[in-house]
C-alpha cells in the first residue's frame, strides 16, 4: 500500500451514472488485478474504495458508478485536479489459477476488475471468455474493450435488448478451468450454484472503514472464521465463502 | 529541543501520542508502513474473555467530519492475544503496550485483567466500560457509578498494573463517573469513547448500519470530548488520557490543554494510516509557534 497525489488525465461518462477515471502516479504499489484504491475526496471523512479496471506504470484506471454524495462530487472533477488515494489495497484475483480456458463473469459495475485480469491472462495464452451481465442495453459498458484484447465476449441483458436474454447464468459454457467473478452478491450465489466443481474466485463488496485491515469494519464470516473484505479480500476463493450464512 | 515525554502512573512515554483501540488492530498492519516505536505506546483492539466475531456488516457510516462503527468488539479472545498476537507484537514494537479490555460482568473483566496482568508488553490496562455496541455489556457497567465502581474493584483487586477506567460520553454528566472510577481506585482515566449516533440510508429508508446504531467518532466529536476531559480534570486528581477527533498536533496540544497527559488518535488512523507518525512530525514546530517547550508543563493549562 502507499499513499499519494494522483493527476486525472481522462475523465468521461461510459453510462448515464457510470464513469472513467485515468488516474496518473505511483502506480507500484499494484501487484494483482482485483485490487483497488481508496480516494480521499474534500469534504468527506472516509475515503471511497474503488476497484483498479486497469493499471500499468504510471496510470491507474478506475470506473464507478455514482451512487451517493461522494462518487457524486467526483464526477464533477475535471482532468488537471488531483486526488489523494491509497493505493495496491487488498488480495486480488490470482492469474495463476487460471487454468487453459477460464471464464470471467462481470456483473454491471462489476466488471472493471475483471479487465487488467483478462489483459494478464490473455497475454499469458489463455483462452478467454467474458461474460458481462447487464439490466438493459444503455447500461453496457466495456464490451468492445474486452473484444478488442483478444476475448471471446457474451453479454447478457435482464430485458433482452442485447444479447442473451436473462443473467449471466443462462450464458455460461459447457466447458472452463476456472471462474473469475465480480457483481452484485444475489448474481455470486447464482453462480457459485452454476458452477459447482470448478474452481474460482469471488471479489465481493463491503462498506469499508480504513480499507487495509485496521478497524474490522468490513468482517465477514467464511468457512474459514472471519475475514476482512479489505485485507484478506475483496477476492477469495469462492469455496471457502460462507454460502449458508 | 522540544520535550516531548509525558508520565502516566509512572510509565515514562517518549511522547504522549497513543492510536486508539479498534483503530490500531494488535499494530502490526501499521508496523508493515512505519516503525510503530516512535509512538509513545498503543492501545491494542479492544479485548474480551471469549473471542467474538461481532455484528454484522454493514458496521460503518459516514457523517459529517466523523463516521459510525457498530464492529461489536471482534477479537480473538484474550487467550489468543496473548498466545499469539502478544509475542507477535514483540518482534515489531520494543515498548509498553496499553491492554484495552472489555466485558459483559464484573466476573469476565477480572479475569480478563487477571490473565493479561502476567504480561510484561503490558504497561496500562484500559479497561473499556463504554463500548456502545454490545448488548447487555460494556456500555451499561460504563453509565452508572455503581457498575464503574464494581468493575473497578474487581480489576484492581486481580492485577498490580495501573488500570484506566475508558468512559463512555453517553451521559448527562460524565463527573460522578470519573469520581466513582477514581474512588474504587483506579489509577487514571481514559476518555472519551464514541458517540451513540445513527445514519439513515435515503434509498432504503432504513439505518445504514446493521445494528441501528453505532458509534461516532472522527474530528466532529473533538469539542465534546475537549469539554469532558477538562471537566473530569477539574473533578478528579487522576491523569487522564484524552481522546475523541484527535487528527492533528494542534488537537493534541488542545486536549493537554484541556487536561490530559497523554492523547490518544482514533478514527484519524483510518483515513490516514501515517497520521500519527504526520502528528510527531508537525508537533515539535507547534510548540515552537505557541512557545512551548515541554509538554509535560501544558497539562491542564487552559484550567
């Protein structure tokens, strides 16, 4: 983890409520992808974690949703102002595991994490496939990013409008080595059911204190006893989640 | 050169600043981003007989100038602290550690204290009668005279290491609590703990936090906690550890001002994890500006 003052240098609307934020600094703190940052932002207390869509040597690239005050207020920053942000926080996923052909499994702002993961393994040899959950057409974002990279990309819509029609559970492949998700948690307990016997990694979301390990805010109970969404998180292996609890 | 030792119940600390407990863990996440022996001790996450996992999540709002914590006292149980958490402390902090300890009777605070009392990392036990989220514990011993006063006795009576008596600022008037701590002989205060407080998510239409309630701390707090360490200092003749939106030097000269010998950082640790080695750093040049040359000779000085 470290601390500093990161530059935007890109900043625009992906969605109506979604952007993208390229963040210039010390980037050598990232070591996996599925980590994130926090951002301080004036005005407001605690900072804002958000997960790390993709990262080389000198930018960070984040993509958020505005949900309350705070996302709010950063929307409204132009390129050229600075941000405070710790950043490298957190277990992320691991591209070892991957397997020859891993499936990625992104639902709507879940998905930027699953973005450098693919870069990595793509550039490791594996065959990719991506599926990207949406409610409907104009809340797709990334798709065409992810073609571009080389994977093989299926998008899901609750109403149709787009690809298959339903969640990303009606889209999975008869065959993959191992699963790679991150959404919202009733879309994970669908797919941890949907794909028993494989292996895979969770990235799961918590209101979070400090956001490296200090204040316990964000403990959850796996099969393992308890865990911090922040440290020891926000990836785990999706076994070892308390699925009954 | 500034003077930056302060005394509580004879441990001599290199300076007064001490990260809160719960804001801290046992130290060794900070220990990984600084060498946590420059700070005059720590308070380590508040500890109980049995280990709890604590509420459920979500446990964390944010306020104006503050946050909510309803995180229900996690911790591993103080066998593991000191069979574990202990010896792993030893390897990165050299100094006395502040032993922040919580219950649900006066039986299990005692022999909490008991168990920790063969310790030597152990300098201070505090002992925390004031978390505001546990049920049926804690906080209810921390708002009567009777139960501080209970508490109190039981501790002294099981261990030789001075013991400070954390008050909950959840009261009318937090004097007859100080003054009921001090005549069952404790040997310093500790205040003040967090704010019963409340946010309500606008969407959901219901409380952020699981548990309803939780409690606030962060700088909002800083002129509540000012107001009750000066008044505890006038009441008692105890030293008082000062707590409560601590996040800078200037703070921390104000809460000696107010009457504390040491001063402990909470919620400003989680927001910046160097916090309290920035503290150190402007402190020196504080003083300087408002002509002070030893702490020690500011201790209740606005009194």
């Amino acid at each position: 983890m470290k601390q500093g003052i990161y530059t935007i240098v890109g900043h625009e609307p992906l969605t109506k409520d979604v952007y993208r934020m390229v963040l210039s600094g010390d980037t050598s703190a990232m070591t996996m992808p599925g980590q994130f940052i926090e951002i301080g932002l004036p005005g407001f207390f605690l900072r804002r974690p958000i997960s790390v869509c993709d990262y080389d040597e000198s930018t960070i690239t984040i993509i958020y949703k505005v949900v309350g005050q705070g996302t709010d207020v950063m929307s409204k920053m132009q390129k050229g102002e600075t941000l405070d942000a710790l950043v490298g926080l957190g277990h992320g996923f691991e591209v070892e595991r991957s397997g020859d052909d891993p499936l990625l499994v992104g639902g709507g702002v879940g998905v930027p994490p699953l973005y450098h993961l693919a870069k990595r393994l793509l550039a490791a040899g594996r065959e990719v496939t991506v599926i990207l959950g949406f409610n409907r057409a104009a809340e797709i974002f990334y798709a065409d990013e992810f073609e571009r990279l080389g994977a093989r990309v299926v998008v899901t819509t609750v109403d149709g409008s787009v690809g298959v029609k339903g969640f990303v559970t009606d889209a999975l492949p008869e065959k993959f080595s191992h699963v790679y998700s991150c959404g919202p948690m009733p879309m994970l307990r669908a797919l941890y059911g949907a794909t028993q016997g494989v292996g895979g990694e969770f990235s799961l979301e918590e209101r979070m204190g400090c956001g490296f390990g200090a204040c316990m805010g964000c403990s959850i109970m796996t099969k393992n006893g308890s865990r911090r969404v922040c440290k020891d998180g926000p990836v785990f292996d999706k076994e070892v989640l308390a699925w009954q609890i | 050169m500034a003077d930056l030792k302060v005394t509580l119940s004879g441990l001599e600390l290199d300076n007064p600043i001490i990260p809160a407990s719960g804001t801290f863990g046992y130290g060794y996440e900070f220990a990984e981003l600084y060498d946590i022996n420059i700070l005059g001790s720590f308070s380590f996450k508040g500890t109980t007989l049995e280990p709890r996992f604590g509420n459920p999540t979500p446990r964390i709002a944010e306020t104006p100038s503050g946050m909510i914590n309803a995180v229900g006292m996690q911790n591993p149980g103080i066998d593991r602290v000191i069979s574990e958490e202990l010896p792993r402390l030893k390897k990165c902090f050299h100094k006395k550690v502040v032993a922040n300890i919580g219950g649900f009777s006066v039986e299990e605070y005692a022999e909490c204290c008991a168990r920790i009392d063969r310790e030597e990392q152990v300098g201070i036990i505090e002992v925390n009668v004031s978390c505001p989220n546990v049920h049926n514990g804690c906080m209810s011993f921390g708002t009567d005279p009777l139960g501080i006063s209970a508490v109190t006795k039981a501790v002294k009576a099981v261990t030789k290491k001075p013991v400070y008596v954390k008050l909950s600022p959840n009261v009318t008037d937090i004097v007859p609590l100080a003054a009921a701590a001090a005549e069952a002989g404790a040997d310093g205060i500790s205040l003040i703990n967090t704010l019963l407080g409340m946010r309500i998510d606008l969407r959901t239409k219901k409380p952020v936090i699981a548990n309803r309630m939780g409690g606030f701390s962060g700088s909002a707090i800083l002129p509540v906690a000012l107001r009750m360490v000066y008044q505890v200092y006038e009441a008692v003749k105890l030293p008082i550890i000062g707590m409560g939106g601590v996040t800078s030097a200037r703070d921390v000269i104000e809460m000696m001002l107010a009457g504390a010998t040491a001063v402990e950082v909470g919620a400003a640790n989680l927001i910046d994890p160097w916090a309290c080695p920035k503290i150190l750093a402007e402190l020196p040049a504080v003083m300087e500006q408002y002509g002070i040359t030893s702490l020690r000779d500011i201790i209740g000085g606005a009194h």
